[in-house]
C-alpha cells in the first residue's frame, strides 16, 4: 500500500517537474521574444525618427525656396512700380488739370 502511494507521488512529482520545466522554458522563450519584439519597435522608432527629420528638413527647405521666389518676384515689382511712377505722377495731375476745366 505504501509503495502504490510513493509510486503514485513519485509519478504525481515527475508530473509536476515536467509540467513546471516546460512552464519555465516557454516563460524564457516568453521574454527572449519580448526582447526581441522591443528591439524592433525600438529600431522603427528610431528609423521613423530619422525618416521625419528627413521629411521636416525638406519641407524647410522648399518653404525658404518659396519665400526666396516671394521676395524676389516683389523686389520686381516694387522696381517696376518705382519705374513708372513718375509717370503715374504726371498722369494723374493732367487728370486732376482736366477735370477741374
């Protein structure tokens, strides 16, 4: 009767030893895939960080090519404006004389 009760136990602890040892490895390949899946997220952070200051550097430079097309398109025209003012000037004083006859 003993011995039925110590093979029982002996085979219930063998049980319980695999069943614990199979827990343990998959907890450790668990966290070795964790691990892993923190690296990569890690990584495409990093590479979306990279890939956004690209994105942010490129839109700078066509906004100050913009406003380098903006300023030169209005230093023309302020030019031209300067150009015919004078005529402007005498147009709009012989329109004044003549309405005033």
């Amino acid at each position: 009767m003993k011995n039925a009760i110590y093979k029982k136990l002996h085979l219930f602890t063998v049980q319980l030893r695999t069943k614990t040892k199979k827990a343990e490895e998959a907890a450790t390949k668990a966290d070795l895939d964790y691990l892993e899946l923190i690296k990569a997220c890690e990584r495409a952070r990093h590479e979306m960080d990279r890939t956004l200051v690209r994105a942010v550097l490129a839109l700078e430079n066509q906004e100050v090519d913009r406003i380098t097309e903006q300023k030169q398109m209005l230093t023309k025209y302020a030019e031209g404006l300067a150009a015919i003012e004078p005529t402007l000037h005498t147009v709009s004083v012989l329109q004044i004389l003549y309405s005033v006859m």
